[in-house]
C-alpha cells in the first residue's frame, strides 16, 4: 500500500490533483488507516498512470480521459462477458503486457497488471478475456520452444493462486447441488475447467475442484460421501475418452440421479456415447446448460 505522497512521486500528478480527480471522478477508491489517511494500491497507482498518458498522448483534459475510461468499462459490460477478445485493443494492449511480465518472471509487475485489470472489468471478464489468452499464449510458445518450462511454470502458478483467491471468496448456497470437477490421469490442461468451475461458483454452487491429472480410483467414494450431483469433467486428447466413457457407464449404474458435464479442446475428440453431456466453451451455452440442468433439475 502507498501513500497519497508516495503515488504522487511514482505518478508525477500533484497531491492537490489526485485528490481533487478522486473526489470528482470517483476513478479510484483508496481504503483508509486507523487514523483516516489514505492508502492506495497498485490498481489505484496504474489507473492514475493510464489516465495521465492519456491526456498526454491525446492532448486532451482530464475529463475526457476519465470518459474514455468509463466508456470503455461500459463497452465490455453491453456486450457480454465471451464477446471476442480481439475486439478491445485495451484487452490486447493488456494481454501483450501481462504476457512480456510473466515471460520476464516479474511476479510484482503481473500481479499490478492484474489488479489493474480487476479494477476496470469483471472478473469474469479477466479471468475469460484476459488470463486466460495470456495463458494459452504461453502454452503455445512453450510447445513452440520460444518459452522455457520454467517460465510456463511461473505463469501457471501465478495465475492459478488468482483462481483460488477467488474461488475461496465466492459464497456457497448450501441448498445448490455439490459438484466435483478434475480432468482425467494424463490431462495436464485445465484453464476451461477452472473458467467453469468459477462460473459455478458465482452462482453459489460447492464445486470440489480437483484439478488436473485426476485418477478415477477413489471418485465414486467421493461422490458417494460428498454427496455430489454433478460431475464435471475437461479433457484435450481423445486417447483420454475410452476410459472416461467406461467409468462414467459405471457412475451412472451406481448413480443414476447423477449429472455429467463434459469440455474440452475439441469437442469432436468425444464419442457419440459422450455427446449428450458435450457443451463449448461459449459462456451462453453455459448459461444454458445452467438452467436447464440446476435451476430445473430436481437433483
């Protein structure tokens, strides 16, 4: 946390104009110590940062600037949390800049960037259209050979300790049906399962994330103890699929209230036994699914 002192060193805008910009625009909500002086944070300080360029590079005033700001918050809002990311340069401009911090292993600068980004859009919205492109980002450059395994670790990592920040944080309606999501042995991919488990979350379903490279041994315990409802499950390699489709035979013979939900990469890698439970990475179709499978389920 920094004072209002120390930002306006870091910034270059005068005490007085920080101030009077918080007071009249709203843009930036520092918190407040015991004895009433102001702290902000590093979303405050990139905010502040963002809006002075913007003045600067477009010789316009700060009203202006605080307008773009706002339009830009609102676009994202109206158009939907999976509209395509290519079509907000701010979210590429971010994206290109999260994408150079974590390659450069600067936990400090990614997690600034980061903040930035949930201070301006949903988290939703960063987590889909922002995280998530940076992360496939790095996964392609790995398997490329242009990044290093250390360094897709690094990335990984940070970004997952944001997934848990949240999913810790978001209530739980204990009357909601209990889900369990993993991705099967061998699946090492789990971005979609993470978006998804979040997107349950949100709408205060339990969800016991298990994560990738998830044996089947024990589950059915799990479901048994735990109660679970529904099962959700990703995978990318269709060697994965035979498996899974047996043990889900078995799973439903032993219970056969039980809900699947199944995604990943390509969606024709499932076979025609599977593609009932099959839904996309497109978040209307989650929405979909969602109220027809919880809201008017009697699971």
């Amino acid at each position: 946390m920094y004072s209002i002192k120390k930002v306006s060193e870091i910034v270059g805008i005068s005490v007085v104009t920080i101030r009077a910009w918080e007071n009249r625009y709203h843009i930036i909500s520092p918190t407040r110590t015991d004895g009433g002086h102001r702290n902000y944070n590093e979303a405050d300080i990139e905010i502040l940062k963002w809006l002075k360029d913007e003045m600067n590079n477009k010789h316009i005033k700060i009203s202006e600037a605080v307008s773009i700001l706002k339009q830009r918050e609102s676009s994202i809002a109206n158009r939907g949390k999976n509209a395509s990311i290519n079509k907000f340069t701010y979210h590429d401009d971010l994206i290109d800049k999260l994408y150079q911090s974590l390659v450069d292993l600067d936990g400090e600068k990614a997690n600034t960037l980061i903040d930035f980004a949930f201070s301006l859009f949903p988290f939703e919205t960063v987590f889909h259209n922002i995280l998530t492109p940076v992360l496939c980002r790095i996964g392609e450059q790995w398997e490329s050979g242009v990044v290093k395994v250390a360094q897709e670790h690094f990335a990984s990592e940070l970004i997952l300790a944001r997934f848990q920040q949240f999913f810790r944080i978001l209530p739980i309606r204990y009357n909601n049906p209990r889900v369990i999501a993993f991705c099967p042995e061998g699946e090492l991919h789990h971005i979609g399962l993470m978006l998804f488990s979040l997107f349950l979350r949100k709408r205060g379903l339990e969800v016991i994330y298990l994560g990738p490279n998830t044996p089947y041994s024990g589950l059915m315990d799990i479901i048994e103890k735990k109660n679970i409802s529904i099962v959700a499950v990703s995978l990318s390699s269709s060697t994965l699929t035979a498996e899974l489709d047996d043990w889900i035979t078995i799973c439903k013979e032993r219970f056969p209230k039980i809900k699947f939900v199944l995604s990943g990469r390509k969606l024709d890698l499932f076979p025609p036994s599977l593609s009932p439970y099959v839904i996309t990475g497109n978040y209307e179709d989650w929405e979909k699914w969602f109220a027809s499978i919880v809201n008017n389920s009697n699971i």
